[in-house]
C-alpha cells in the first residue's frame, strides 16, 4: 500500500515485514531503535534476528513518559551515537513510542527520517499512521508536535502475542471509532459481534484504509481529517484528569476515549446528529466492551476545564467533532463548558 503522497510505503503482513528487514539490512545508513521497557522485552526478540541496530534506546513504558524530559535523552543518545542526517530512527512500540519517537526525529538535525514499526493494537489501526507526532506538556495532551511522515510503517500482527487484553480493548476504541464516523458497515459488523476481534490482520487493514482517507485528503488537518477527533475532546480531557491525578492507575488512551465517544455520542444526539436508536446502539456496545470510567460526579467540573486547552479549539471556542448518523460526521462544532459538563454528568448517571 503506498501512500499517494509519496512519504510512506506502508508494509502489512509477515512477508512485508521480513521483506522490509531485508532490505533494510542491505542500505547503508545507520539505524537507532527506540523501544519502552515493554517492548524491548517482549517485542525485540521477535525483530533482533532480522535487523542489526546500530545503537539503541529503552524509554520507561506508558504516557506519564511521552515528555521533553524524555525526548532530551533520545536527542542525547543520538548525539552520543554521532548520528547523521542521512541515518534513521526505527520506533519499535505503541502510539507513544511512534508519536515520541516520530517528534525526536522530525527535529533532531532538523529531521532524520523515521520509520514506524508499531507493536500495540492502536498504534497499527491508528498512531502509527498519518504522520502526526507530538508530546504532552503540563498534562496537556499532545501539545508540542509536528506533522511528519515516517518513510515507512511496517506492521506484522505477531507483534500482538503478547500485548495485554486491556491494551487491546484499548486499541480497539480507535477502530470502532473509524467505522463510526465512515464505516458503517463495519460498525454493523462490531454490533453484531460486540467481542474483540481475534481478525486482527483484516480489522487492520480495514482501520488503516479508513485512516488514510482522511490523512491524504487532509494531511495537515485544515478540515476533514478532524473528523478522526471524535470521541478526543472529552476523551483526552478524561485522559490528563486521570494522569494528572490518578497517575497510578491512569485510563488507558482507547478507554477515554471510549468514554469520549459515549459524551459525544450523546451531544451528537442534543443536536439531532444522530436519532435515539443510533444513540442506543453506539451506547449499548460501548457498555459491552469498556468498563465505566471511575470519576466522581464532583471532578466532573475539572475535567471539563481540561477541553478549554484542547488543540482543535478556535477563536476561544471549544470545537469538537460531532457525528452526523452512524457513518457521518460533523466537524468543527462549537461546544460551551456546560454542555460537556452534561454529557458527563449523563455518563456519569446512566453508563452501567
Ligand atoms: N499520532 C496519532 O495519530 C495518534 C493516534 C491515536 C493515538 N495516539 C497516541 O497513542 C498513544 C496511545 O498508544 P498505545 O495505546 O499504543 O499506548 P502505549 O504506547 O503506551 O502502549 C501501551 C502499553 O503496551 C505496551 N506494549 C506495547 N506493545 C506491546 C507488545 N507487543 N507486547 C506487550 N506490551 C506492549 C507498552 O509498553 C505500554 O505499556 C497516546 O499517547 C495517544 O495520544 C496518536
């Protein structure tokens, strides 16, 4: 599958992805693997007897860690390893890694290339693809980034063997996110079979097409490629609430937002976007597969004041994507505080 705008070639498969080693082993630039604590146990074993690093190294595993501080340490390891323009960057990991990772790149001596080789659910159907990376600052999600594409995104699915069950229902939520705001019959497949796919290959391929779509019709995201926002407005306000003060047990990015779809679902349903049936449908599978988000009705305020610094919002407004039917979308809808401030108090009340 080669992406039309010229940037990345995007392997699927286990055949690709030995193709993609290969060939690699037979350039001459010098390639920096980075991976977090998880997959360097877990996922380099399976890549180390197929492709030699030249230099290596190991973030500590999860967002608390998608920092400046960390970013510092790979600009360094580069330095040390007396990397160059003309080498690579290869992110072995999930959406953290790869966004991380990708931010490192595309600003280390003003842009190395990199190539993304995602190991999570989530960072296959999603992160990985459309070459947007980024970091968080003061708990804000993803506050400083840059939009680069990585020359390549090499997925084999044998990565997944050993991801935790939680991490793929997490994942999960970026793909029943794409059916719902352009797939509508996949999202009639996902209601008619509300359990986690073990299809991964084709719920794969089916979410990076869905993502594509919308990325190379609107690569800098002037306008359609917000429609993948939904469910994030109020998905990545639950999320820094829950890193900000629950950093312990923080909600996975897929479970907020999972959570944010339900709030948005339910405000697309305020504006007509959607009838009370498709809200049923949207709300009774989202109950199926994610566990309630455990706030309390009083953090419902500070968690709403997290949307006031969301990257969509504009002229002091907050703007959000809303669906239009199941399968449609609405970009660009303003939102106040108490608005979003309802939607949770009615996840809070009514999401068994
Ligand atoms: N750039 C984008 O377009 C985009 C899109 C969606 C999400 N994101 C970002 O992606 C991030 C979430 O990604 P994620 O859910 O992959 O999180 P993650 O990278 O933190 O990975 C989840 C956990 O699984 C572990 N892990 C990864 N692969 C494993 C494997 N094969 N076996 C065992 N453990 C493994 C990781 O170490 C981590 O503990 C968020 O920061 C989100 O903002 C970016």
């Amino acid at each position: 599958m080669q992406n039309p705008n010229g940037q990345s070639k995007i392997y699927q498969g286990p055949k690709a992805w030995a193709d993609f080693c290969d060939l690699q082993s037979k350039r001459n630039h010098r390639i920096f693997l980075l991976t977090d604590t998880n997959t360097h146990r877990d996922c380099l074993p399976l890549l180390a007897p197929h492709l030699h690093a030249d230099a290596h190294y190991t973030m500590p595993a999860g967002e608390a860690h998608k920092t400046l501080a960390t970013c510092a340490q790979v600009w360094q390891a580069l330095t040390d390893a007396r990397f160059e323009r003309g080498d690579l960057l290869l992110n072995l990991g999930g959406g953290v890694v790869c966004d991380l990772g990708g931010f490192v790149a595309s600003t280390f001596k003003r842009g190395i290339s990199f190539v993304h080789m995602p190991t999570t659910l989530l960072a296959m159907a999603d992160a990985a693809i459309g070459g947007k990376t980024g970091i968080d600052l003061g708990g804000y999600k993803n506050q400083v980034g840059s939009f680069a594409q990585p020359t390549a995104v090499v997925v084999n699915t044998a990565f997944l063997q050993t991801l935790p069950q939680r991490e793929a229902r997490s994942g999960y939520a970026e793909v029943l996110k794409h059916h719902l705001i352009h797939d509508r019959n996949g999202w009639a497949a996902a209601v008619a079979s509300p359990t986690l796919s073990t299809d991964w290959d084709a719920a794969i391929a089916r979410a990076i097409a869905t993502k594509l779509h919308f990325t190379e019709a609107d690569p800098l995201e002037k306008s359609i490629r917000k429609a993948l926002n939904f469910g994030h407005t109020v998905g990545h306000a639950l999320e820094s609430h829950f890193l900000a003060q629950r950093p312990a047990d923080p909600l996975l990015h897929g479970e907020a937002v999972a959570a944010g779809m339900w709030c948005e679902a339910w405000l697309s349903l305020q504006r007509s976007g959607i009838s009370p049936a498709a809200f049923a449908e949207i709300a009774t599978l989202l109950t199926q597969i994610y566990p309630k988000a455990p706030f309390l009705a009083d953090e419902i305020d500070a968690i709403a004041a997290w949307c006031q610094q969301d990257k969509k919002n504009s002229a002091g407004q907050i703007r959000a994507c809303l669906l239009d039917g199941i399968g449609g979308y609405a970009i660009d809808q303003a939102l106040t505080l108490p608005e979003i401030v309802g939607s949770l108090h009615h996840y809070h009340e009514d999401y068994p």
